[in-house]
C-alpha cells in the first residue's frame, strides 16, 4: 500500500483559532507542526504518496510541505472552492490515486493524534477482504460520539447517531477517523457535492451490502478538537505517550528547540515543548505546556497546561493553568489565570489585573 488521503479542511477549520495566527493543522505540536507528526507516522507504516484535501488555500500547507520530498513523501494538494464534507473531499481527489481498483487506500482525518498500528489496519483490510476497513475506538464514555458496533468477525452491523437514551448506547466503540478504502469504492461516492462519510456513504454502503471491517485497537487516541485537548497532545508526543517519528529530539519531560534560552533553574517538566527563540526566565516552572515561538515567560511564573502563543509576554509570579495566550499578547506581572481563559492576539494585560483567589 503507497497512497493515502489526508482530510484537512471543512467549515471549523477554515477559521484561524482566535488566540493563535496560524491554522490548526500548523500550529506546532512538539515543536513541529501538528500535520508533521501525521505525515511521519504514514510514512513510517510505508506510505509513500499523500493527497491533501482541503478546503485552505494550499498555500497554508504548501511553504512548509512542498512537494513532501524533504519528509521522503511525494505529496499532492487539492483546494475545494466550498468544503465538500468528508465524503466530498475523499471523491474529490480520486482523480490524482495511482492505485488499482482492488488496491487499499489509507485515509485519514486531520485533527486526530493517534498510535494506531496503520499497517495492522491495512492487513485487518486485506484479510477479510472488506470493502472498507475502519479504526475503531473505545472510549469511557460514548454518548458523545457516533457509535459502530461490529459482529462476533469484527464486521459493522450498524452506524448509530449519537446516542440519546441509556439503551441507545448499545457498545463503546466509535469511529477513530483512519479508513483502508478499496479504491473503486472511492468512485461510488457521488461527485461535486456535499456528503458525509458518516452519515451518507458508510450506512450506504451497509444498506447496500458491502462488507464493512472495524478494527478496534485501543491505542493511544485524542481528538485534537479543542486548545486543552491540542496541548495534552503536545504533551504525550514529547512524553513519548504516541510515537512519532517527527518529534525533533529525544523523548522525555521536555523539549527544547534550538536557539531558545532556557535558565538553568527554571524548572520544565511534564513533556513542556520552549519553541524557537523563546526565553525562559529564572526560577520559572512549567509544565505540560506549549512555549511557541519568541514567547517570554518571566521570573518565578508558574504554568501548566497552557500554550503561549508566539511573541506573548507571560510577566514574573504570573500563574497561568488551563490557559491559552494569543500570540504577541502580554499579561504583567501578578495575574492569574486558569480554567481555560483565551487572551485575544495582541491584548495586554496590565500587572496585578486579574486573580482566583477566595479571599477579598
Ligand atoms: P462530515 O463527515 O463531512 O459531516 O464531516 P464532520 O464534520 O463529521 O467531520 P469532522 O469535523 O469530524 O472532520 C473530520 C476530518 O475531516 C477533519 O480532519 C476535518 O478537517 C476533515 N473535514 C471535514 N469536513 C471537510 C471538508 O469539507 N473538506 C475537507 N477537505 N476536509 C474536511
């Protein structure tokens, strides 16, 4: 198997986080941007050509990517003038596979970290000879999710909207985002218009009689929908939680890229990633925590769980957890924020401004 489509588009993802300049699928994720650790993880399980689908401008992805020889990849990019759905983009594409119509094609949503074992998905495909091959999770709770119950062989019997009631939840096993395709399935998919894989071609296929594969593997898996989610991710890839050949440098509590200054007291722990040019001061403590590029973190403040966006300013004593910090923002000295405040790009935040603390 060499080809693979990636899904990086659709409505959400057009909007630039507002805290953040750069699209979700490049903000930096152990150093690298998030897309890298994708484009890594396929290489590494063998594939060789990758369709990006998306509804950016390629031009987002295209400086950093380039034609993906630099990553070992021969990459593509195709832009939909309005988003197509998942299923949309995944036809929209079909004219740039090299593969035969019996050939597996990998696919794979974008805002998905994962340790899914690709090759063993591709062979789950070939074994039972599926029409289409789905990773499946299992998560604590389901009502959130679509669910997939699979017979006694692992076969989809069902795909189930969220469920609503205790009955309703009939198993834990969700779609994960990662698909082996038979390629002529892909031209079942109708052309030029909206449709969801989900909801429109999957139970299609089933009422239809195709041979659905799930694959439950209960690997390491996050959707990277939300900024807390996007910094855990960060955290686990520098931990060495997921593997990605991508990270650039050795797995451990921290990460520190090149040219950024960290003190020697200053304490990083928790898979904490300093970007480029960034500057850590004395005595300052962080942990779990993405430091993007140029950022400032002053003496003595304490954070956790939090991204500094670029150039951002985080003052002395400053506390910051659960906390995202748009990029160029400046919070002073004294302040603390927690439980997911967002400060805007480029805001300031005078010293002493804000606290939770219970007294008066
Ligand atoms: P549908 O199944 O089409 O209803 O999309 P969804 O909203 O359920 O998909 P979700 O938001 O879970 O996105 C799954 C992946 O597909 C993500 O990586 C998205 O970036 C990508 N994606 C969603 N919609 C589109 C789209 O219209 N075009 C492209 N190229 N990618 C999409």
């Amino acid at each position: 198997m060499t080809e693979a489509i990636l899904l990086v588009g659709g409505k959400g993802t057009r909007l630039r986080p507002l805290t953040v300049n750069t699209p979700k699928p490049m903000v930096p994720a152990a150093g690298v941007p998030f897309l890298t650790h994708q484009l890594a993880r396929a290489r590494a399980a063998g594939v060789e050509h990758i369709v990006l689908a998306t509804s950016y401008l390629a031009e987002v992805f295209e400086p950093y990517f380039g034609d993906g020889s630099a990553f070992g990849l021969s990459l593509e990019y195709v832009t939909e003038v309005e988003p197509l759905g998942t299923g949309g983009a995944i036809r929209n594409v079909a004219d740039r596979l090299h593969s035969g119509p019996d050939d597996p094609v990998l696919i794979f949503n974008g805002d998905i970290l994962t340790g899914l074992d690709i090759r063993a998905l591709v062979a789950t495909h070939q074994d039972s000879g599926a029409d289409v091959s789905l990773h499946l999770t299992r998560v604590p709770d389901p009502r959130a999710f679509g669910l997939v119950p699979t017979d006694g062989t692992g076969r989809v019997t069902a795909f189930l909207e969220k469920p609503q009631t205790p009955e309703e939840i009939v198993t834990d096993q969700i779609n994960a985002g990662a698909y082996v395709f038979r390629r002529s399935v892909i031209d079942t998919i109708p052309a030029g218009r909206p449709v969801s894989v989900e909801r429109e071609t999957f139970p299609g296929l089933l009422s239809a009689g195709a041979h659905l594969q799930g694959m439950v593997d209960s690997t390491y898996w996050l959707d990277l929908g939300t900024p807390m989610a996007f910094i855990r991710g960060s955290a686990d890839l520098v931990l060495g939680r997921v593997p990605s050949p991508a990270v650039p440098g050795r797995r451990g509590d921290r990460l520190v890229l090149e040219s950024a200054s960290v003190a020697p007291d200053a304490k990083l722990t928790g898979g904490t990633v300093v970007c480029e040019g960034a500057t850590v001061a004395p005595g300052a403590r962080i942990d779990g925590s993405v430091i993007l590029r140029g950022a400032v973190v002053e003496e003595n403040a304490v954070i956790s769980s939090s991204l500094v966006g670029s150039g951002a300013r985080v003052g002395a004593r400053t506390t910051l957890r659960e906390t995202v910090i748009g990029d160029a923002a400046f919070v002073g000295p004294d302040n603390e924020l927690r439980d997911g405040a967002r400060v805007w790009c480029g805001a300031r935040l005078p010293a002493a401004s804000v606290r939770f603390s219970s007294d008066l």
